[in-house]
C-alpha cells in the first residue's frame, strides 16, 4: 500500500496546500463509492481517497474502470461554490494532461473526459455531484490513470483500446508522484476554475484532440445525432452542427469520428 504520507511530502514538496484529509488503501471497490459515503457524512473539500486496485471501478454509465496494480485510483471531493460547476470534468482532464506532460507524455483529451494517447485511453474522469437547495452541495471526482498498467492485466475487451503511461515513457513514475502531480495540477485548475471559467475551456481545446469542423456521430441517451464538432461552450456541453441546427448542444454522449472512405 502507498504511503499517504509520502504524497503529503510530495505535495508539500511542490508548495501544494494540504489535503484535508486523504486514505489510500490496498484494495476497495470503487474510490468515489467510499469519497460519496464520506461527503454524505460531512468530510471537507480536498479530502482524497486512494487505492493501489478497484474490485468495482466505476466509468459513466454503469461501465466499469477496469483497475489493476499499477494504475492511479484517486477521488477527490471538492464542494465549489462558483457556477462553473459543469466544467469540472473539463478542468480535472486538463490536470491530468498537464500532470503527465511532466513525465514529456503528450496527452490529448476528448470530450467530454477521455485522456487519450495516440488515440488510446489513458486515463478518465469520472464526476458525480449532489445538490441541495441551496445548489451543489458536493461533487466528487474520480480519476483514474493507467500508470504501468501493463496489457495482460486489463480485460481483453479493453486492452487495444488502452494505453499506459509505461508504454510511452522510459521513466516509470511511482503512483504517488503521479498522484501528487495531478493533485497539484487539480489545484491550478480549480482556482483558474473560478476566477476565468472560459480560460480553462481554452486550455482544454488546446489540449483536445483536433476534430473541429470534422464529422462526428455521437452517441446521447436519445440517440445517435450526426454533425460536424463545432466547440464546447462555457457549461463544458458539446456544440455540434446538425443539419438544420447549428451549435446544438450536448450535455452527455460518446463522440466518435467518422473517418472519409479513402479510395484507390
Ligand atoms: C471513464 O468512464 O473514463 C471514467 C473512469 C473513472 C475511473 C476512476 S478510478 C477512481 C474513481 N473510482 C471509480 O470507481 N471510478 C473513478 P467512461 O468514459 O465510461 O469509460 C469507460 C470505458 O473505458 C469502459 O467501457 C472501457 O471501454 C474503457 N476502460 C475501462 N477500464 C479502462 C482502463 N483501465 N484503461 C483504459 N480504458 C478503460
């Protein structure tokens, strides 16, 4: 199991405020089943919980996260205060990018929380919130990371699609720096977060994988809609123009490229 500590020491080492409190275990179900039980019952914003495996890591939509040794499994509660709430899978992914930029690893995100590396998954972010009355109360991200996860140990059904951090790089960062790297890089997002919300929807295009004016089927609860990507607007929604429609927006789907018939 991972020291706490030693990411305490890591984060101090970066001149990162504390964690509230943070726990990182061997093994657990899911890091942001345990983070929610802890928001239920009160726990202060950058409050973390770690695990070095996930028996039920969880992706959106009740997909799983599959999360062997060697992976970063890390949840983070933050309770914001500001309107820009729906940008916060955007700005966890631009942590994340930024976060393994240090290791020269040149991520490229899509929307809306896919961390990819020459088209493969290397990471995701999962973002669940509570409101109350007087509006979010709670949301909890969940970020996991294939740090050297190696192949033989996802399941078949993702193992093409997945890539590692340890396939890119000759350095093999231990979790926790990558851990503390993504936390810190969270920080700055946050607080950019806040002050200047269009600023990290900047960033993020930057960052995002160039298929603006291209074609693009995506996939919502309420069907497959066809369009050429337009941007992402300043709620983190997806802008697409249909036909008949310009810059529709989508708050949830699956994007995927539709690649022209190359012919001979
Ligand atoms: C995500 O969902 O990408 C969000 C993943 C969030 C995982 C973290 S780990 C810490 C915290 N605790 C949790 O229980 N969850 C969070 P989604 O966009 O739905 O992508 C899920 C899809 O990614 C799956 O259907 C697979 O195709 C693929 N996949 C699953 N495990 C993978 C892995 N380790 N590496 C790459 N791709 C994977």
């Amino acid at each position: 199991m991972a020291d706490p500590a030693e990411l305490g020491r890591a984060l101090a080492a970066r001149g990162v405020p504390p964690l509230a409190a943070v726990e990182w275990t061997d093994e657990i179900p899911s890091t942001s089943d345990r983070l929610k039980a802890l928001a239920r019952a009160g726990a202060a914003e950058w409050t973390a919980v770690l695990a070095d495996r996930q028996t039920g890591g969880r992706g959106r939509e009740g997909r799983a996260w599959a999360s062997p040794a060697g992976g970063l499994y890390l949840s983070v509660l933050l309770r914001p205060r500001f309107a820009a709430v729906g940008l916060l899978p955007l700005a966890a992914g631009v942590a994340v990018a930024e976060a393994v930029a240090e290791w020269g690893i040149a991520a490229q995100l899509k929307w809306p929380n896919d961390v990819l590396l020459d088209g493969r998954k290397l990471g995701g972010v999962l973002a669940e919130a509570s409101s109350g009355s007087g509006g979010v109360d709670w949301v909890v991200l969940g970020i996991g990371v294939n740090v050297a996860v190696t192949r033989e140990a996802l399941p078949p059904d993702v193992r093409d699609a997945a890539a590692s951090l340890a396939d890119a790089s000759s350095v093999r960062p231990p979790v926790s720096d990558v851990a503390a790297a993504v936390l810190a890089h969270l920080r700055l997002c946050y607080d950019g977060l806040r002050a200047d919300p269009p600023r990290i929807v900047e960033t993020w295009r930057a960052r995002a994988v160039d298929w603006w004016g291209e074609l693009v089927d995506v996939e919502t609860a309420r069907g497959t809609l066809r369009g050429r990507m337009r941007g992402v607007d300043t709620d983190g929604a997806l802008l697409v123009d249909l036909e008949g429609e310009e810059s529709h927006r989508i708050l949830s789907g699956e994007v995927r490229r539709l690649r022209r018939a190359v012919r001979g």
